[in-house]
C-alpha cells in the first residue's frame, strides 16, 4: 500500500528542563559505550536525539497519530523509545545486540520510564527475502539484519501491525528494505518516521488501497 509523505514543522523550540537531563545522560552512556567497542561492530550508530524529540512533539501536537503505540525498529540505547514515553507514547524498542538491549533497559528503568525492550530482530516472520535482497543489492550482510534470530514481535506478544507510529534510522542502502517492510506489514494509517544522515526526519504515513494515495 502506498506510502505519502507528511509535511511536520521544523521546531527548535527550547527543550524542557527533563528532557535536557535525560538527554544529557543518554549522550554520556552513549559515547562510554562508543569508547568502549571502537570498531562499532554492532552497527550502533546514535541518531540526532533532539531533532527526533522535536519530530515526535510535533507529531503529539499535531495530532497525526492514530494512536499511542510506538515501536523503535533497532533501538540501539533505546533513547527515541524512551523520549516517545515522556511524550506518553506506549513505547517499546526491537534490538537484536544483547548489550544495547541491557543499557536501553538501565537507561529507562534509571528515569522510571515505562518502555519494553525485547533482544530479536525487527524483520517479521516471513519477511526474509527482503532482508536477504537488501544483503545481495549492497554486497553485505549487516549483522543487525540478520533473520534467524529471535522474533521480537513474538516477545513483545505484539504484530507489526498492532504500531501506529514505527521509528527507524537506516544506514545507507537500508532505506528500501524500511519502506518495504514497513508497506507490508504496518497497519493502514501508521506512521514511518525516519532519520537519516543527513540529520533530519522523513513522516510517512500507509494509506489504505482505497484511497489511491490520495
């Protein structure tokens, strides 16, 4: 089903007092964690925290969800998921490296944050071939794409379509395989928003075949 773009305002209102704390503490464990695996070989790339905070504040404000659920597809330290929560999102994040997943967990449980972390793949059952195009078209495997791990759906106990407002932040090359998962299995009238490395943000929404991209 189509995919249309939605326009959002480009807020750099100044962030509440809460949200600078948390942020604050975030980018601390984040670059200790960096230090610490200098080949980066989980793939772990931090996205730009505030200007995603500022896409899912104008998200609240304008109203464009559908709902309150939102999952982060490879949510690395899990701090977008937990920023959702302060915005009251129910939130939760899908990573498949077993030591983001702990630190996600510290960082929220730390802030008393109601966010559930589950250690899978992101990629549903059944969905296999589009990770495995992904792989053949940019001559690599990225082990955070891997499909025979766990189903994180099925720790969460929740479907991709169960999402009214999914998060991802693809590397390079990944871009298709988001859209094409996303397309697929998201439910008609969910939300995609994207950062990439440009450091900004892309909202999408699934429309309904009915409704001819219209």
């Amino acid at each position: 089903m189509p995919l249309v773009d939605i326009e959002i305002s480009n807020n750099t209102s100044v962030l509440p007092d809460e949200i600078v704390a948390f942020l604050r503490e975030a980018d601390l464990r984040v670059s200790r964690f960096l230090d610490n695996s200098p080949l980066r070989a989980t793939g772990f790339v931090p996205s730009n925290f505030k200007t995603v905070y500022h896409a899912l504040q104008a998200i609240t404000d304008a109203n464009l969800a559908s709902g309150t659920s939102l999952c982060e597809w490879g949510s690395g330290f899990g701090v977008v998921a937990s920023l959702a929560a302060k915005l009251e999102f129910m939130a939760c994040g899908i990573e498949i490296e077993k030591d983001l997943v702990d630190a996600s967990r510290k960082l929220a449980g730390d802030f008393g944050l109601p966010v559930e972390f589950v250690q899978g793949s992101f990629i549903p059952s059944g969905a296999e071939s589009c990770a495995e195009e992904a792989f053949a078209d940019n001559n690599a495997e990225y082990s955070w794409l891997i499909t025979d791990a766990d189903d994180g759906y099925e720790e969460l106990k929740l479907d991709p379509d169960d999402f009214d407002v999914v998060f991802a932040y693809p590397w390079p090359g990944e871009e298709y395989l988001i859209t094409s998962l996303f397309e697929k299995y998201a439910a008609e009238g969910a939300l995609l928003l994207t950062y990439n490395y440009l450091e900004s943000v892309r909202l999408r929404r699934k429309l309904s075949e009915r409704s001819g991209g219209r």
